[in-house]
C-alpha cells in the first residue's frame, strides 16, 4: 500500500490501474468510483488508518473494454504496470507505463474508425486574445490559431477536441466560458498549472519538435498566445504517453480569413454530422462517407468541416475526381478494401505501443500500396504525386515478413510473435520447448518398461512442473531413485534426477525464449523508426486517394456534376437537389425529390420565401447551403449545373428550441442568432433566414423581420434565402432592388392540399395553416371552428383594411390638409393605364402642382 500510495500521489485527478497478477485493482476513492461508473463489485482488503480499504478490480486481458467505457465517460486513466522481477525484498518493482485521456488515444479498440481523438488547449492571452493549439497524436499533426474570446465557442465547436486543456490562472469568467462550451458535446475539461502556458517556453518546444531554427517556414512565429498554448499541449502529450512524440514534424496555423465560417448553429442545422436528435446518421456526412478506410473516413469528415475560402486545393479535388471517373476508381477501391489503419498503426509504432498484429495489418497493407501505384500513372498531375508518396519504405515490408510470425499472438508477453528462422538463438531455445512432448513418451515408455508399472503417466502442471504419476496401488514397485514430490488421495507423485534435469532445462528455454523475444521485438521497433516519416507521408496520400475515390463513387452513383467556380459574385444553381432527402426518398420509395434553380448575384442578392408549411422552404434552402458547402470542398455536387463566386461565410438561423440550461427562450436564442449573423455576415456570405420573429407577438416579429430583411439587403448585401409566413413581407422587393419574392407551390383540392415542392416566382397566395392541421391528424371538429374563425378574421380584415404596409411612407398628420396632387395620385391606378393614359395623368399631376 505504501507503494501504491506514492505512486498514487503524482496521479492525483486520475483513476490508477494497478496491476497485481492477472488483475488491475483500484483502492480507496478510485475504487468506489470505478464500481459505481463501471458496475463491478466493490470489495474491502485489509486496513488503513483503522478503517477498511475499499478494492474493486478488473481482469488484465479485458482491461480495454473497461477503459473505453472510462474514456467515453470522459475519465483519464494511468495504467501502472509490474515491470521488475518478483523478489523477497520487498514488492514487485512498478510504474504508471501510459496514461489514456479522453484526447490523447491512441489504442484502436478504444478509437472508433472514424473517430478523431484531439486535444486541444487554450491560453488566455492579454487584450482580448487567446491562443490555440490542438494536434492529433493519431496523426502526428500538430496546429495554432489565435482569435478573440467571443470567437472561442465556434472554434471549439470545429475541432471539436475530445479534451480541452486550460490553465489554472484562468479568470473565473474565462474558466465559466470553457466549462460551458462542455454542453456542446463530449468533451472532458483538464486544469493544467499555469506556469506550462508560457510563450517563451512553447516557441522553444516547438522549434525542438520541429528540429528547426526558426517557425518562419510555417508561418508561426509571431503568435505568442498560441506559443503558450502550444507548450502546455505538447507537455500534457508527452507526460500521458510516456514519451516524446517523435512522429510529429510539422505545424500548420490556421488563421479566421483561411477557412469558410461555419458557425455552430450552422453545423447543426445542415446536419453535417449529426443529425438534430443527435445521431450519426442519416446526415451529409453519413450520405458522403463510401470510404474503405477509417483514416479516409476521417479525412472527408476533415474536408467537410474545415473548407477552404481560396479554391486551389478544391479544384485540384475536382480535377482528380474528373479523372478517376473515367479512369480505375473501381479497381482502385476493390485495393484500398480491407487495408489496415496505417496512420494511426505508425503513431502507435512511433509511441512504441504497436502490437505485433498491427504490424501484420502494416505488412499487408504495403504490399496492396505496390498495386496502386501503377494504376494511378499517367493521370492528372494530382494523382500522379499522389502515387509517389504510395510507395512503400525500402525494406520496410521486408523486415516485416522476416521478423513476424504471420499469425502472432495478441501480444509479445505472450510469445509466438517473432517468426521463425528470424534469430538462430530463439529458434534452439523453442526447439527445445518442441522436442519437450517426444522427450516425455520416450521416457514414460522406458519407465513403464523399467518398473513394470503399465498405468504409469509423465505428466505436467504450473504448480509442481513435470512429475511421474503412479497409483497407490502400484507404489511398491517404484525403483530406489524415484523421489517424492507430492501425494495425493488415489496417486503418488515422484520426480527422477533425468527428469528433473529435463524440467530445469526446458522450463529455461521457455523463460529465455519469452525473453528473446521481448528483446527482438523492442529491437524490431528500433529499426523500425526510421521508416515512421515515409509512413507517415504514406498514410496521408492513402487517406487522401481513399477520399478522392469515395466521392467519385458518390458522384457517379448519385449523379452529380462538377461546379465551376467564378471570381466575380454568383450563386447559380440548376436543378439542385438536397442530396441526404433525396436519398430518403429513394430509400423509402416516396417519389422522386423535386428538383429546383436558384440565381443569386450582384442584381439579385436576396430571395424573400413564402407558401405553405411542409412545403419544402427549409430543404430549398438547406440544400442551397449543401450544395455550395460540397463545391467548396471540391466535390461534385448534386444538380445538373453549378457555378459559384467567392464564399466566406454560411450562416443558418433555422428552427426553434428553448435553452434551459442556460435559461433562454426560443425567441432570446432567435435574436441572439440574428444578431450574430448581422454582426459576422458580408457580401459573400451566404444566410439563410427561417421564420424569423415567429417566437414573439404578431407585430413585434413583423416589424424584426422586416428591419432584419432590411439589414442585410442595404448594408451586409449577403447572398440571402428569407423565408416568412409574414405575407406583409411579400411588399419587400418593390421598394428594394436586389430582392425578389418566390414561393413553394401547393394545390389545394377541395380541403386537402398536394405539396408540389417547386420553387416559383412570386409570392404565395395563402399559407394553408388549417390543411396543414387536417394532414396532421387534427380532430375534425377543431378544424372546422378554425375555419370558420379564419372566414371571419379575413372578413375583418377586409372591412377595416387591417393589412400593415411595412414599406409606405409615413402617414400624414391629421392637422396637415391633402393637397389637389396628393388626392389626384391616390385615385391613378398605374396598372391600369395605358401608355398614353400615364403620359397624360403626368401632365395633369404637373399642372395641379404648378397652382400649388
């Protein structure tokens, strides 16, 4: 106890595995805390201090279920180890060989396939500014940025880091600001001491890491914050792997004015990764993701969240994806199926934890990378650079085949792992082991031949080792040389001295064996390490043709084309389509999705959407917002034909949903979007509006709306997609240039109505609220009284003229008379008149106002 207490004393906010024999025990807190998180038995051992120390255990050879249950639950766990010989001196000799956070995973059984594992920290720097840096240890990709306090929340949400560090000097209202962010999904927060953020100390880890002079080359040497960050994140990686990361070289700054801004709110409603009830599927991702590889899976997902503004790298995509479409993307797909994890297997060998299957898997994989090669040969330039990083390491696949058993066991302690014929020493020591079973039916034969006893058996057990087994009954008949080694009720147990001259020697070379291979192995990862750079740039361009491969697998299998990108303002879209409604639709056979254009420019900046409810105005305008997020990925997008200007920004303000937690209401949580929008939007954002102010009184919202509308058409000038039930909104393109009405169309038949889903111009006639009702499933007797209720509201209307004209000028004070003009422009109707009736009226209205 002694020694677990003062190893337990460095892991003081971590749960401590302790291994003693077959089990992992944990004691005192830790013990109660794993029993009620992982449902095992809490048991007492001994005492402490005069009380009971609470125990609870798991087996060594389940030990990683249990850890993916602890980190999923957002636990951090040291794993102590026995690694010195057992002795009377005193307990075996152990230490804590690895420590499993919820950010810095490595092992596969506890990592989904296409799951990232990041950690990220955060500094908070003087004067409003705060630095970040996260890497995976997977990837051995390292990365910094920097960004104001209130910009914290959406870059949290797109690393989405399985643990956040922070320092311990934080302010409280810093420190709220973090812990809040832990709502937005599963995200451990670790307290780190204060004097690990430090600037200075981070440039120089970095520059140690990267084994360079200076971080000019990546354009990293002026973020102090991030510095800071940087050198608590790499201190933290290295203290919970045991060791230095020695696959990371290189860093990459990601800077706000890089990457398409997509807010939080905006990666929800799109449902790029999970869908709004919080499941992985059906969303875009789900729908793009036919990848054959985890670490390709991983990529696109990558792709999908961080696009980039400048268009290079997604032309480049489209132009390889052209290619493969009419080239071996088939053949290339049937080799990429079944290959191993190669990023995150030469993590792990870096780290030194790779088992001796993940080698095998690494072997294999090489040898399927050979294949590749050549079929991507003579392609676009893309793909042909692709295939020189494919080649696998001289010698790398060889030493592999030579030194591994083709069918290892799981692990080294349990030997069989080194293959034979590998090392000359190992291969006398298992011969030995071998020729063990002919030894012993060549001496149980001339042992019954000797004593006559014909029942005699040469047996073996752990606890006694090899021993001659002889009845009572046939005791008298054992020779003078046989020596007793243990009774039992029916049988006498003896050992010879030939006997016990075999057993020392065989039990050696099983012990020596085991040994040898431990030693091989760690000999094995040595010369291993210097392939780790190549197999890293291996892993990426595997990862990267995997990608480009599923999307056009996705391209040709959904019919989808190519966009064409423009340096001057458009969105134009022809015959778009929401791809993951589309593929509901055929999956459920509902019907074909009906396909609609869209043209926004410089002319014609903002469409303002009417019709009915369960019309389609949400889809119409989430899969405007997916089909440029796809182009600017460089993937093909699901319409006939697209073309598409500079985009910085997708902004969303769709659906409602109160915030309890946080004690907001659906409207504060509309205005707060709202506002955030209006702030951050500019001319090449896109912003889709939906139902904005339905979550106050009538006329509050119409008024919000309206000036919200009026906002981003004057001033932010953003591609916008404005949807309302507000009819008084329909008023807004006549006095507004760059802004039109279109509609969802519906027919109605008697009192049912058929949702026909096509986008049409002009505003909508009604909004069928009450056949909406009906379609629900609403009592009859309800519906009809609505009715009849919105019968007489209408006729009211109509009576008192009650419809507000948000866009007329201001009404004339009652004092002011109506002048001759004033009274002869209200009663010309100009739709009414001919060309010469207008230039006429004309004439009459400048003579009125000549008299004054």
């Amino acid at each position: 106890m002694q020694q677990y207490l003062g190893i337990k004393a460095d892991y003081p906010d971590t749960l401590l595995l302790y291994r003693m024999g077959d089990f992992y025990e944990l004691f005192y807190a830790d013990a109660e805390k794993a029993a009620r998180l992982l449902n095992i038995t809490l048991t007492q051992r001994g005492q402490s201090a005069g009380a009971p120390v609470a125990m609870a255990g798991v087996p060594f050879h389940s030990v990683e279920t249990y850890l993916a249950r602890l980190i999923k639950l957002g636990e951090s766990v040291a794993i102590c180890e026995q690694v010195g010989e057992v002795n009377n001196k005193g307990p075996v000799e152990r230490k804590v060989v690895r420590v499993v956070t919820p950010g810095t995973l490595t092992d596969m059984e506890l990592l989904g396939d296409k799951t990232e594992s990041l950690l990220l920290a955060v500094h908070q720097g003087p004067r409003n500014s705060c630095g970040l840096a996260w890497l995976s240890i997977t990837k051995g990709e390292l990365y910094l940025a920097e960004c104001a306090p209130d910009e914290l929340a959406d870059w949290v949400a797109r690393i989405s880091p399985g643990e956040l560090l922070f320092s311990a000097g934080a302010t409280p209202t810093f420190e709220s600001r973090l812990r809040a962010l832990q709502t937005s999904g599963p995200m451990t927060v670790t307290l780190r001491p204060d004097w690990q953020f430090d600037a200075g100390l981070g440039q120089r880890k970095l520059l140690e890491q990267l084994q360079a002079a200076s971080l000019a080359p990546w354009q990293a040497q002026e973020l102090a914050q991030a510095h800071a960050a940087a050198a608590a994140l790499l201190a933290y990686a290295e203290h919970t792997q045991g060791r230095a990361l020695t696959h990371l070289h290189s860093i990459r700054v990601q800077r706000n004015d890089e990457l398409i801004d997509l807010p939080q709110t905006t990666r929800r409603n799109l449902e790029l990764t999970l869908t709004l009830r919080g499941e992985e599927q059906p969303t875009l991702f789900s729908l793009l993701d036919s990848c054959m590889t985890g670490m390709g899976s991983r990529l696109l997902k990558n792709w999908l969240l961080s696009p980039r503004r400048e268009r290079s790298e997604a032309q480049q995509r489209l132009d390889a994806i052209a290619a493969l479409k009419i080239g071996p993307w088939l053949k290339l797909r049937e080799q990429l199926k079944g290959s191993s994890d190669v990023e995150r297997i030469t993590a792990r060998l870096a780290l030194r934890q790779v088992r001796p299957r993940e080698l095998v898997a690494l072997r294999q994989t090489l040898q399927k990378t050979e294949l590749l090669t050549p079929l991507l040969r003579g392609l676009e330039p893309y793909l042909t650079q692709l295939s020189e990083h494919l080649l696998s390491p001289d010698g790398c696949a060889e030493l592999l085949t030579s030194a591994v058993d083709p069918e290892p066991a799981a692990l080294v302690r349990d030997g069989g792992v080194i293959a034979g014929g590998f090392d000359a020493e190992l291969d006398e020591l298992r011969a030995i082991q071998t020729n063990c079973d002919a030894f012993l039916l060549d001496l149980e034969g001339r042992e019954k031949a000797r004593t006559g006893i014909a029942n005699l058996r040469v047996q073996f057990n752990k606890v006694h080792g090899f021993f001659i087994e002889v009845t009572q009954g046939q005791v008298d008949k054992v020779p003078s040389d046989y020596r007793r080694r243990q009774t039992l009720k029916n049988v006498e147990r003896f050992i010879t001295p030939e006997l016990k001259a075999f057993e020392d020697k065989a039990l050696s070379a099983q012990e020596r064996a085991l040994s040898r291979e431990k030693f091989l192995y760690e000999q094995l990862l040595d010369h291993m390490q210097q392939f780790v750079p190549r197999l890293t740039r291996l892993a990426r361009a595997l990862a990267t043709l995997d990608a480009l491969c599923a999307l056009t697998e996705r391209a040709l299998t959904l019919n989808w084309c190519a966009p064409q990108f423009a340096k001057e303002p458009c969105l134009e879209i022809s015959q778009g389509r929401h791809p993951v409604v589309e593929a509901r639709l055929a999956e459920t056979s509902s019907g074909a999705f009906i396909a609609n254009d869209t043209r926004l420019g410089p002319r014609q900046r903002m469409q303002i959407i009417t019709g009915p409810n369960m019309g389609g105005k949400s889809t119409y305008m989430r899969q405007i917002a997916v089909i440029v997020l796809l182009a600017s990925i460089g993937s093909y997008v699901p319409a006939a034909a697209c073309r598409l200007g500079p985009i910085d920004a997708i902004h969303t303000r769709i659906g409602a949903a109160d915030d309890l937690a946080n004690a907001q209401s659906t409207f504060m949580l509309e205005m707060l979007e709202a506002a955030q929008i209006l702030h951050a939007a500019t001319p090449n954002s896109l912003v889709l509006m939906d139902e904005v102010g339905r979550g106050t009184s009538t006329f509050d919202g119409l008024a919000l709306a309206s000036s919200i509308a009026t906002q981003l058409h004057d001033k932010t000038q953003a591609y916008t997609l404005f949807a309302t039930h507000y009819f008084e909104l329909t008023e807004f393109p006549a006095t507004h240039h760059a802004a039109i009405n279109v509609h969802v169309s519906a027919a109605e038949s008697g009192h049912d109505i058929v949702f026909l889903h096509e986008i049409q111009v002009g505003p909508a006639s009604r909004s069928y609220g009450i056949q909406v009702a009906r379609l629900a499933g609403m009592p009859a007797a309800v519906v009809n009284q609505a009715r009849q209720t919105l019968a007489a509201l209408e006729a009211k209307a109509s009576e008192t003229h009650a419809q507000v004209d948000l866009f007329a000028p201001p009404p004339v004070a009652e004092h002011v008379a109506v002048s001759a003009v004033e009274k002869a422009l209200e009663a010309v109707d100009p739709d009414a008149l001919s060309p010469r009736e207008a230039l006429d009226a004309l004439y009459q209205l400048k003579t009125l106002a000549a008299k004054g």
